[in-house]
C-alpha cells in the first residue's frame, strides 16, 4: 500500500462516531478530512418520554426472561447495552445471559462491537438489513419463548410484528436516539463547499444519517445543490453498505462507491481502490 493511498483526496465525514478519530485516520492516509456530523445519538434514560422504553427496566427483564434469541442490530447498541449493565452493576449477569442464548448481529459494526465485548454471535446475514434478518428467523426456534431485540434509534414496526408472532414474549431494548445536529453550521460549511467544488468524497455510515443530512439540506433550500453536484460524481457519493445506499437512491443520489467490506476501513480501501482506478484511467486518456 502506497504511504500515501488517498493522495490528497478532501474526504467529508458525516457520520458521528469517533469522528475525530476517524478524520486522524484520514489523515494518517494522506487525505484531507471534513468533519460534518449529520446527527446527533443521545442515550436514553428513565425520562426518555412516552414513545421509549427505560433502558434500566428493559435490562432488567431481559436478564429475567431467559431468552432464545437476541438481535442486535448495530454496534452502537450493543456497546451502549454493556455500559449500561456495567453501570448498575450487571455485567457478568449480562454476559452470563447471552452465553446461553443465540445472538445475532444484523451486520460488521454489530458482531465487531460484541465480538469486542467477548459475546459469541451465532448468525449474521450477508446483507445488513433487517430484510435479511427476516429472511433467517425460520432457522431459531422462538415459538413460546422469549426474544429480544435492540433497537437502532427507532422501531421497525415490520419486525417487532414479525417476532410478536413469533415468539411468547419480546424485550425491546431502546437504548438511544438520533436527532438532528444540534450545531448545524458544519454541514452547512460542508454543503458550501461541495458547491464549490471543494469536496472529493462525501462519506455516509448510516441510512438515518444520509436521511439527517438531505433533511437540513432542505429545510435551508441546499438539497438540490448537493443532489446535482453528487449526480456528476462532484463529488462521489460514498455508502458504508447496502442498507446505507438504499437511503441514497432513495433521496435520488445513488452512491459511486459501497464497499465490499461494511466498514468504515473497508469504506476507505474503497475510496482508494476508486482514486487508483480513476488515476489509471486518466493516465491512459492523456497518454
């Protein structure tokens, strides 16, 4: 790998975990990092409101229901589930716990978080859509058992449905919610810029935060700017995976690039595998 693999490419970050670690990472790789945030995740509480669960009770009666199943279906949940019940004191139980049932991991940043958290997983799909996941719940044998699922900063009604017939009893566990950025002058900037022409990569890791992004685009009248500059691949439009992607096409901006790794590493072997072939071709053209 050359010591320099992204040449200089300018490279917006719009997701929010390990930003700043992230854009080092850039760095480190010869790119030049814009960090915008698209939203923001907040922990939730016992005073999360009417339309969430407390997080504690939900623990609570996931470490008592000695279930068949549990689903996770990102690394940010995950993580937040083990802090939790290290915090109130039940991290073995919650350990304990998930060594006698199945787990799955809806996709890489899922199993990576549990698999750093010492859990087994049993299953992931091969995409990392909740699709899949319903596509796989025939091989689990739930039927007048418990499941429980995590959530991923909302309810997919689908599947809370789908494992309610299913299964005697589901645990939801809200652990957290995405809300707009409370400081929107970033991607204001970063939006400034791509009509500029000063942006070379725009990166999303998540679907919610390419939805965030379109919808403060909007409501400050940019979202057209930003949907005809990444329609001349000005610049390309990047998607950690194909769940990721699905919200772009959905907003009329189909991503350049989805790695064949769901990662944010694979992500970057993707940007620069592009700035290779891209160089390479333009090399055979002027020659």
């Amino acid at each position: 790998m050359p010591e320099q693999p992204l040449q200089g490419a300018r490279i917006a970050l719009t997701g929010t975990r390990k930003a700043q670690e992230t854009a080092d990472f850039v760095r480190r790789l010869g790119g030049v990092p814009i960090v915008a945030p698209a939203l923001d995740t907040t922990p939730l509480g016992g005073d999360a409101g009417a339309d969430a669960m407390d997080p504690t009770a939900a623990l609570n009666d996931f470490l008592k229901a000695d279930a068949a199943l549990v689903i996770f279906l990102t690394g940010v949940g995950a993580r937040a589930l083990v802090r939790l019940a290290e915090s109130v004191g039940r991290g073995d139980e919650l350990r304990s716990a998930l060594a006698r049932t199945k787990v799955i991991a809806r996709g890489p940043k899922a199993l990576g978080a549990l698999k750093g958290a010492g859990v087994r997983v049993d299953w992931m799909p091969r995409e990392a859509t909740v699709a899949a996941i319903l596509d796989g719940l025939g091989q689990f044998d739930v039927a007048g058992r418990t499941v429980a699922i995590q959530w991923s900063g909302f309810i997919d009604h689908l599947l809370r449905a789908e494992l309610h017939r299913r299964a005697a009893g589901v645990v939801e566990l809200d652990l957290y919610r995405h809300t707009p950025p409370t400081n929107e002058t970033p991607v204001l900037d970063l939006i400034d810029a791509i009509a500029a022409g000063g942006v070379d990569f725009l990166t999303f890791t998540s679907a919610i935060g390419v939805r965030e992004f379109f919808a403060l685009a909007e409501r400050h009248g940019k979202d057209d700017v930003v949907l005809s500059a990444l329609l001349r691949k000005s610049p390309v439009a990047v998607a950690v995976g194909p769940v990721t992607a699905t919200a772009l096409a959905d907003v009329g901006a189909p991503a350049g690039i989805i790695p064949d790794i769901h990662t944010t590493g694979g992500m970057f072997r993707a940007i620069e595998e592009w700035i290779t072939t891209t160089s390479v071709v333009k090399s055979a053209e002027n020659g």
